[in-house]
C-alpha cells in the first residue's frame, strides 16, 4: 500500500518543516536579555527569509503541469502553519536552552 501526497501536502509539509528549522535557530540565536525590538525584528527577517525559500522549492516542485489557479495557491498554502510553528519551535528551543535562567 502507497501513500502518495498532492502538490499542496507536500507543500505545506515543506512549510511546515521549514519553519521548524527556521523557529530552532532562532531560539538558539536569541538572548536572555536581549532587545524586544531586535527579538522581533530578527524573528521576521528570518521567517520572511525561510519563507521565500520555501516558495522557491514549492514552486520548483510544481513546476509547469499545475493550472494557473493552483499556481497563485501556492503562495498561500500553510502560510498560518508557518507563522505558528516558527512560533512554537522558537519558544520551545529558548526555553529549553534558558531554562536555567527562566
């Protein structure tokens, strides 16, 4: 028995992975002490970063046999799974590497 995805599942579980590497860095990137100001700065430089590549990926996964329509979902797809797992892996490797000062 064989399980194969669609274009969008493989998308947005690229996505999601992604912003799982993406959220481990910066938990390990960020500070205890350090600027809310730069915190969320750097938070949104790295995911607009991550998430540009995996739009870059995606679409070179599609590639040409994908409708016009499906093409602009691209963009689109997993987009809120993004933000809030960059989010959780983030908190989770800070916290975990802090813990001692929490």
């Amino acid at each position: 028995m064989s399980i194969t995805l669609q274009i969008e599942g493989k998308i947005y579980y690229l996505r999601v992975v992604m912003a799982a590497v993406a959220g481990s860095i910066l938990g390990v990137i960020i500070k205890p002490n350090s600027d809310q100001s730069n915190t969320i700065g750097l938070t949104i430089l790295v995911g607009i970063i991550f998430y540009s590549a995996s739009h870059i990926i995606a679409s070179r996964m599609a590639g040409n046999n994908l409708p016009k329509d499906k093409k602009k979902k691209i963009i689109t797809i997993a987009i809120f799974g993004f933000i809030f797992m960059l989010l959780t892996f983030m908190i989770l490797t800070y916290t975990l590497l802090n813990q001692h000062i929490i």
